[in-house]
C-alpha cells in the first residue's frame, strides 16, 4: 500500500509508521521536517530506509541508537527465552500450552478507548494498552505472586523502568475513555498507591527526602524502591500521566498507579498499560511477556489449591517467584480473554491497536493464541 502526505506542514514523522509492513510505497516530500537528516533522506531514499529510520528512533539518534536499540532487542529475546524455561527447548506440546482468547474490537460492544494528547511525544510518546479477563488473585499468594512478577519485568525486560513501565489497573473501577495526557508537575494530583492525594512535584520530593533518609539509616550508597526511578523525570517541564473520564490520574508513569484503581484479591479484570520514551516495540514485547506470565500465574493458581492468605502489596518485594510453564499439566478449560484496545490521537485516528495480528508471537511457543 501507498501513502502520500507530500506538500503538508508535517513537522515529524509517527515512528508507528515503522510498524506498518503493508506500507510499501510513502511520499513525505515538502514537508517542513524538523530532522534535517530525515528531510534529506525523504528525498533520496527508499521508502524502506526511512522506516528503518523511524523504526531506530529517528531524530538524529542514527546508528548508535540503532545499535542500542538492536541490543535491547536481543536481551529482551534472551530474557524472554530464559522466563520461557528449558522446557521451551525442546518444544511444548499444544496440549499443555496456556491459552489465550483475544476479543476483537468489532466483537467488543462497548471497548475502552485510550486518546493521546499531542503533548506526550515530546515527555512519554508510546503506549499500550489492553483489557484481560478471567484472572484469580483470591486464593493464597496469587496477589503477592502477581504483584512480584510485575517488580521482577520492570527489573528484567524493563531494564528498571528506563526501557519501559507497567501499571496494572482494576478495570472495574475505571471509568473511560481514558486520556494519556501531560501536566505541569505543580498541577499534576495523584493518589498514589498507600498515599494521601499529592500533587507531582511535592511527591517527588517527599520520595527523595524519604530516599535520603533511608541511605543514612541503612548507611547505603544506592537507594530502593520507587526511589530509584526518580532521576528518570529529571529536566522535564511536563509529567505524563493517564486521566480517566472523571479527570482522575489512575497512572503516573514511570512512579506510581493511583489507588483508585488498585489491584485486588477480589480484581478478576485488569487493565493493562506499558509505557515507554523508547520505542512503541518495547512496549508491545513487555505487553507480550506480562501477559504470558498473568497467563502462567493464572494456571499456577488454578493447579495449586491454596487457602486464603495475605493480599499486603508489600509482599510483593519479597522476590519473584518462578513458575516453569513447560511442567506437564493440563491448561484450564476457560482461556483467560485479551479484549483490544485501540489508542488514538483527539481527531480519532488511530495510532496503535493491541493485540493486532501480529502481536503475541514472541511468546507463541508457550501461548496458544484464539483470534
């Protein structure tokens, strides 16, 4: 397919434009680019060049972030590999792979929907999000478990928040559409988790006061916990944060989740949200593994009876658990039930949907995926 936007005042180029591969043919020529190297290249190169471009992160950034880019590829492959269990060597029978329905938007009479201000591509351009449904943190430890999965992903294939940030949400107390928006750090309010409502900016400095104190007392160098992520908001004149339909921030990205929307033994369905300042893929391979891991946590519970224990968030820093999804058991007979959702700009166009089509393939070797 073709796409000729030639002659507009078209300042930046969408790095999605990346991952369209029906895309073969695009004319961005007269447009006033703000890179001047993609400007150049928009009139000597092939169409595939300056996807590739995009894809790298554009913006000057060239080869050496392509490379870095490319090594963070590969290492998030790796630990995909390595979650995934010897098991996975030697090939799972479908039989005991988990399963997963996806909902297509046009089956979903009332789909979530996620609009992007023009302000976060300048702060945290890159989201995505989906609903799950069917899962059971009641039993036992499955909260604690599913609360140290998600600490585990944003140490590993988050490479500590930088790459990209998780936020799980009960969907039940969510109300939509939901806005990924940008505020003022004096104007930002936020509920965090096990806090009173506080604006951004005094937040911030409450958790560095709190993170000096704690190195003093355990006389450390580093410091842990939320505090570690604080350096990542440095020099910004705006936060991202996403905004529910009653102008509530339920996510604060990369910090905290509201406590509005706060995860439960009694949750059964989630909203999900990875967010990054990297790249839209990242975001799409965290989603991939957070989802196969909910989905192993989820016959875990199900395989292992357990009573009913303690649902403290605190818990989860006690370390992750590990789970072999290659162990020899029979999958449930409900799949648990990924609904699309679709992220669009405030005109209404369509910026990324997930799962697509060729979403969920880099865990399908231990997913069997329903479309």
């Amino acid at each position: 397919q073709s796409l000729d936007v030639a002659n507009n005042q078209l300042r930046e180029l969408p790095a999605a434009l990346a991952d369209c591969p029906r895309l073969k043919e695009a004319n961005f020529r007269g447009n006033p680019l703000r890179d001047k190297r993609l400007e150049k290249m928009v009139h000597g190169c092939q169409t595939k060049a300056i996807l590739e471009y995009l894809r790298a992160g554009g913006r000057g950034k060239g080869k050496a972030e392509s490379a870095r880019e490319e090594a963070r590829k590969k290492k998030r492959e790796k630990q995909q590999k390595k979650d995934g269990g010897d098991g996975e060597q030697d090939g799972l029978e479908e039989a005991s792979k988990l399963l997963v329905k996806v909902l297509h938007i046009s089956e979903n009479p009332a789909p979530l929907v996620v609009k992007a201000s023009p302000g976060v591509k300048d702060v945290r351009p890159f989201i995505v999000c989906c609903v799950l449904k069917g899962v059971d943190l009641e039993p036992g430890n499955a909260l604690k478990r599913f609360l140290a999965v998600q600490t585990k992903l944003h140490e590993d294939i988050c490479e500590k928040r930088t790459a990209a940030t998780i936020a799980t949400h009960d969907l039940q107390l969510i109300k939509g559409p939901l806005m990924f928006d940008v505020q003022p750090p004096d104007e930002l309010k936020i509920t965090p988790l096990g806090r009173k409502e506080i604006k951004a900016k005094d937040l911030l400095r409450q958790l560095q006061l709190e993170a000096e104190e704690q190195r003093k007392q355990k006389k450390r160098q580093n410091v842990s916990g939320l505090h570690k992520y604080l350096q990542l908001l440095d020099g910004k004149d705006n936060y991202p944060c996403l905004v529910d339909a009653e102008g509530v921030v339920i996510s604060f990205p990369p910090i905290t989740n509201s406590e509005k929307t706060k995860i439960r033994k009694d949750t059964r369905d989630l909203f999900l949200e990875v967010t990054s300042d990297t790249s839209l893929q990242i975001c799409k391979d965290v989603m991939d593994t957070l989802i196969l891991k909910i989905a192993e946590l989820n016959r875990f519970t199900l395989e292992n009876k357990e009573d009913s224990g303690s649902d403290n968030e605190s818990d989860a820093l006690c370390g992750p658990v590990n789970l072999n999804p290659s162990q020899n058991v029979q999958p449930t007979s409900l799949p648990l039930v990924v609904e699309q959702v679709r992220v669009v700009d405030t005109d209404g166009n369509l910026k990324v949907l997930y799962p697509s089509k060729t979403d969920l393939t880099t865990v399908s070797s231990l997913l069997t995926v329903i479309r």
